[in-house]
C-alpha cells in the first residue's frame, strides 16, 4: 500500500505481512533508548527560572521522550500487540547493554592505557541504577500504550492529542515515581528533597515535550497510515504485558 485508502482494522486481525515500516519504527524507538541511557542517565544539569532560580533536572529528558513519542506512534498505527513486542525488544537490549557495560568495565585495563578511570565513571553503572532504569521502563512504557490504545477506542480514534499528552501524563508519571526514589534515595550526593524536585521536574518536561512534538506526532502518524494503509483498533486486544506474540 502506497499512499492509498486507510482502513480501520482490529489489532487481533492485523496481519504484519504487509507492514513495510514498522521495522524502521522499532530501530529507531530502540536506539533512542539506549541512547538516552548511555548519554543522559547520570548527569544532573539545572536550568535557571524565573523567580524561581536554579532547578535541577535529569539530562535524560532531552532525549529520552522521544522514545515515548515513538511508543505512541507505534501503538496508535499499530496497535497494542506490536508496541508490547517492542517494548519487550526494548527491554532486552537495555538488560544486554547493562551486561555488557560491566563485563567490558571489570576487564583489566592495559598498562599504557589511562582512561579507565574515567570509562568507569561513564559506564560503570551502578546496578541499584540499572535496576531502577529498566523496571521504570518496563512499567511506564506499557502503562502508556495501554492508555494510548484504551483511549483510542473510547474516543473513536478522534483527539490524538488527548491521547498522546494523556498517555504520557501516565506513562511518565510511573516511570519517574518508580525511578527517582528507587535509583537514588538515600543515595550519597541525593537528598530527599532533590530527588523529589528532579521526579517532578522531569515528570513535567517529559509531558512538555509530548505537548511540544504533538504536530511531529501528527504528522508521523499520518504518513505511516497512509502507507501502511490501516488504523488499528485495539477493541478485542488481550492487554496482557507477559506476551511477545502479535
């Protein structure tokens, strides 16, 4: 299907034979996820409001919403099936990418060689941090598509914004409850106060974000309705997150 008519379809009719991008979708929800891990889930930048002054934030969330946006398009043209595949694919690179950032971390360094103090600081993660990442991930990710594809069939397909900032108000909000306190209470260098600044704070950019790259959203769904030529419904969909099978 090129461009052509749009049908409405059940999620547990749609066959994936003809599916053309839903590959490229999964790629690029997958990389930006270990990316952001990678690049953003340790540091704490701030950033200076007015009257308020400065207020720290995680650097994650420059990039890490953007997975969030892609779950949304991938549920919303896909279904809830698919987006549970993904997610569990997801999933497991964070779990492989975490095996293999401590394997390669504990391998004696070569005498000449004088960064491992610094790629252990990059990469050495702390495994209460791993831990945390990868269940608020697994939590958060399908709390969102539930939501995304539940409203979907109460609205009739109608108001996309609603769904997807609506979605995400809830996704995001259990990824940062469970993450923040898990990851870092108690921690040194995090006291209880910061750690619930950060949670809000992040929990309030993330559902910025939504709101900012709706029109991306729009967009994106659009053109890969066309082209796959469906619009999936997810009426008689077993919402079950402990499933790989579409």
């Amino acid at each position: 299907m090129d461009g052509g008519k749009v049908k409405s379809v059940d999620g547990a009719a749609l066959s994936g034979g003809h599916l053309r991008y839903f590959d490229y979708v999964m790629a690029a929800f997958v990389t930006i996820l270990l990316l952001s891990n990678v690049l953003g889930a340790g540091k704490v930048a701030t950033i200076d409001l007015p009257l308020i002054g400065d207020w720290p934030f995680g650097a994650g969330i420059l990039f890490f919403p953007i997975s969030y946006v892609i779950g949304d398009i991938l549920t919303e043209v896909y279904g809830y099936a698919r987006a549970r595949r993904v997610i569990w694919v997801g999933f497991a690179a964070l779990l492989f990418m975490a095996f293999m950032a401590q394997i390669v971390v504990a391998l004696p360094p070569a005498p000449d060689w004088t960064n491992q103090a610094a790629y252990e600081a990059i990469f050495g993660q702390v495994p209460r941090i791993v831990f945390a990442s990868m269940i608020a991930f697994w939590v958060g990710e399908f709390v969102n598509s539930y939501v995304l594809a539940r409203m979907k069939v109460w609205t009739q397909g109608r108001h996309l914004w609603a769904r997807t900032i609506g979605s995400t108000l809830a996704g995001q909000g259990v990824d940062s409850l469970i993450f923040y306190p898990l990851a870092f209470w108690g921690a040194e260098g995090w006291n209880n106060d910061l750690v619930i600044k950060v949670l809000l704070t992040q929990w309030a950019l993330k559902v910025a974000w939504e709101a900012l790259l709706t029109p991306v959203t729009y967009g994106a769904v659009s053109w890969l309705k066309r082209r796959e030529g469906v619009d999936v419904y997810d009426s008689n969909i077993d919402f079950t997150p402990f499933r790989t099978k579409v």
